[in-house]
C-alpha cells in the first residue's frame, strides 16, 4: 500500500508532489485530508484512479461527501437518523444552518440567529443569489466528530459508530463530520476537510493494523 501524506519525515509515507509524478501499481491511501475539487488531495486520488490503483478515497465519493443533500441522503439509505433538510433557490429567513451548494465554496456552515444575518449569509453562499443554498433543521446542540478512518479521535461509541459508517459508505479516510445532539442521539448533517495539524497519522496506522483495513 502507498500511504501518501504531507509534511511527515516518516519515510513509508509517499510526499504528495513525488507521487504525482511517478506511475503506480498499488493501492493508496489518500491522508492529505482535503479532498475537494482543484486540491493537492483531489489530485491525488484522480492520479491513482489514472494508473487503475484503488484508491481511498474514489474521486467521486470525494466529490460527494462534502455536499450536504448527498452526504445526508447516502447516510439516510443507510439506516442512519439525519435531520430534515431542504434546497433553498430563494431566501426564505429563519433560524436554521445553512450550507452552501455553489462549487466555489470553501465548505462554510453558517448558523442563523436572526434575519439580519439570513440575509447576509444568504448572499454569500449563494454568491449572490446564483445558486441555491441548504437549510438543515437542528434543534439540538451541534458538535463535531474527527474522523480517522473507521475511528473518531474525539466521542465516544456513538461517535465511532458513526466514523465508522461514513467510511464504510463513503471510503473517505480523513474528515470532520458535523452532528447535532438531541434526545440522547447523534445525527450527522455535514462533512468537511481537516487540516494538517488535525490530521493524527498514528491514529490511522493504528486503525489500519489492528482492524485490518484495506487489504
């Protein structure tokens, strides 16, 4: 396997740049962390997927998991409990979370209190009412959830339940899923990037040999 991580001097681990510049023939873990459009870490995987490696995570499953309509319907069909939500082309102000849709988003969740803010941050994700935005209806305390693979680095079993099923469903090693707590569950909404510095490779070696993960 070709772990291919950043800014780490252990020398199983595969530098970003050097990977993309040679062909390869096996499969690869993709723990740069960002995995949206344009990114080293969509590269990546996009490169792997041209020399017909497997690779973690697929270019599409990339692609998906950081829209929220997908990510929440995928985790839905998969028996998992996710709060209602809807596809907004209009503002219609109200308290709720919103996500942004438009492909030049920098993944940014926005929390409405009031319609003074609505209206500003409507116009933001939707780049100036060119596309539509996301209304996720939370009651409960949102929180997050650090994702390594199959494990969560922060929670306890609920957490890991679901790490462990966004990687089942999606493939994607590394991320950082958005719930909310309410009624003593946890339901998952969004999924975005972590950065180097949250990005704990120990935690994903360990995942890898001790729960015997992609092999």
């Amino acid at each position: 396997m070709i772990i291919v991580a950043e800014g780490d001097e252990d020398k199983s681990l595969e530098p970003p740049d050097s990977f993309l510049k040679k062909r390869v023939s096996d499969t690869v873990l993709n723990l740069l962390g960002d995995y949206r459009f344009h990114t080293k870490g969509y590269y990546v995987s996009l490169h792997a997927e041209e020399n017909n490696c497997i690779v973690y995570p697929g270019v599409k499953n990339a692609l998906d998991i950081y829209r929220a309509p997908i990510f929440i319907e995928r985790l839905k069909k998969a028996g998992l409990d996710v709060p209602e939500f809807e596809v907004i082309p209009r503002p219609i102000p109200e308290k709720t979370i919103m996500l942004p849709l438009n492909p030049f988003s920098k993944n940014s969740m926005k929390v409405v209190k009031n319609d003074s803010q609505y209206y500003k941050y409507f116009k933001s994700l939707s780049m100036d009412y060119h596309y539509p935005v996301v209304h996720v209806k939370v009651e409960g305390k949102v929180d997050e959830v650090y994702m390594h693979l199959n494990r969560a680095k922060n929670g306890g079993e609920e957490e890991k339940v679901i790490a462990r099923k966004v990687f089942e469903i999606f493939g994607v090693p590394l991320g950082k899923i958005f719930i909310e707590r309410i009624d003593g569950k946890i339901r998952p909404f969004y999924f975005m990037p972590l950065n180097r510095k949250e990005i704990d490779i120990e935690l994903v070696v360990q995942a890898i040999y001790e729960d015997r993960l992609l092999r």
